[in-house]
C-alpha cells in the first residue's frame, strides 16, 4: 500500500492527459486586453487550452459571467458522465473571445499578444 505500481501511475497519465495533450499542443492560457467599441470599458480575454476550465469547469464561465453557459456546461458535463469536462478546456477559451469579439469587443493589448491572438483564433491580421 505504500508504493505506486505501474497501473496507479497509469490512472494518473489517463486522468492528465487532456491537460498535457492541451499544454503541448495548444499552449498554455494566454490573457488579452479588449476593449469594448461604445463604453471603452477594458477586459480581459483568454486564448489557448483553457487550464482552469479542465480544474475547475462549469465555474469558469460564471465567475467570468456567463451563468447561462455555465450552467449549460454544467448540464452537459452530468449528462456525458464528465466527458464534455475532459473535451471543453480545449475549446472554451477560444469560443469566449469569439463571443466577446462579435458582441461589440475588440483587442486592444500591445501588437505582439493581440498578433499572437490573431492567430490562435484565425482572426484576418486587420486592426481590431
């Protein structure tokens, strides 16, 4: 009982592997300033596999607030028995700032983060 065999360590690749899988291909989260066009308010977007998403799930986007995808999220991670939690970390920060950049936001950080964010989101290289 006091050592890890080959299957204990297995479980644990299993369970981390989307995490991994996420930071390797996909980067880690990276933040960006947007700004909205009318009110000039400032905010902060996300680009990259979404880390606190594969933690902490359903809660990320409330605490960022969106309720109702949360609670969507939330719905969808009971129904797959968890599967949509080990899928969405990949996915939701991309689908945030594409939400945010169709409802009035644009990017507003320095040129070398906004570029970097251009092209995880195959965004045209036109002035946001």
């Amino acid at each position: 009982m006091g050592t890890f065999s080959i299957w204990h360590w297995l479980v644990i690749l299993i369970l981390l592997s989307p995490l991994i899988l996420g930071l390797i291909f996909m980067g880690p989260q990276r933040k960006v300033v947007v700004r909205h066009t009318q009110s000039s308010m400032l905010k902060s977007g996300y680009f990259g596999f979404c880390w606190t998403h594969f933690f902490f799930g359903w809660l990320v986007p409330v605490f960022r607030g969106e309720i109702g995808i949360g609670v969507l999220h939330l719905i969808l991670t009971v129904v797959t028995f968890g599967i949509f939690q080990a899928v969405m970390p990949f996915l939701y920060n991309k689908q945030f700032i594409t939400r945010l950049l169709t409802s009035g936001w644009n990017l507003a950080d320095a040129e070398e983060i906004s570029q970097k964010a251009r092209i995880k989101l195959n965004i045209a290289n036109s002035k946001q």
